[in-house]
C-alpha cells in the first residue's frame, strides 16, 4: 500500500468538498469517492456492492453512515460494512491530514 497526496492542505480539502459532500478521485487503477462530514475524512471503494453502481453523490443519513444513491443502501463510512448482511463490505482507505498535506492509503 502506498500514501499519496490528495491535498496541499486541509483547507484545500474542505475548500474541494464541501460538508456532508463527496468527490470522486482515481489512485492506482482504484476509483475511490472521499467524503466530508463533521467528523472528517473517508475514503471508499467508489462502488457499492449491491450493484457496482458509483457510491459518489450518495446521501449523509448520520452516525457516519451513507446511503447509496440508487438503492438506498447504507453503508458505514469508518468500516465499510452495508445494512444489509448479505453484502460484502465496501473496501474503505486510510486518510490522513498531515503537516504536508491529505494523503489517503491505496
């Protein structure tokens, strides 16, 4: 796994996605959607499992938690894990807001 700059800085990062917003980004070959509640920054698999369908423009439904924007699936932002059990986990990125930048972990 590598870290790679997805920022200059955490201003820049608010200032590019807005509260409870999404941006969707490419990283080695992975399409990844990040996320900005009042909790912070998630980085996921742009891809919700029910049907492939892009997570980005999802709904902010609280407790960290989104909601697809096809199906309404909900999908945890911190673990992954779907409301329902029969769906695997979206694949969830490390983020970090650093001296030097944002940087998420693909």
């Amino acid at each position: 796994m590598k870290w790679y700059k997805i920022f200059e800085t955490e201003v820049e990062a608010k200032s590019a996605i807005g509260l409870m917003k999404s941006r969707g980004i490419s990283l080695d070959n992975q399409d990844i959607v990040i996320f900005r509640t009042t909790s912070g920054f998630w980085a996921l698999e742009n891809k919700c499992p029910h049907q492939q369908l892009p997570l980005k423009g999802s709904n902010y439904i609280g407790n960290d938690k989104i909601e697809c924007p096809f199906h309404f699936l909900s999908i945890n932002l911190k673990t992954g894990v779907t409301g329902n059990s029969t769906y695997k986990p979206v694949k969830t990125f490390p983020i970090q807001i650093r001296n030097d930048g944002v940087f998420v972990e693909v």
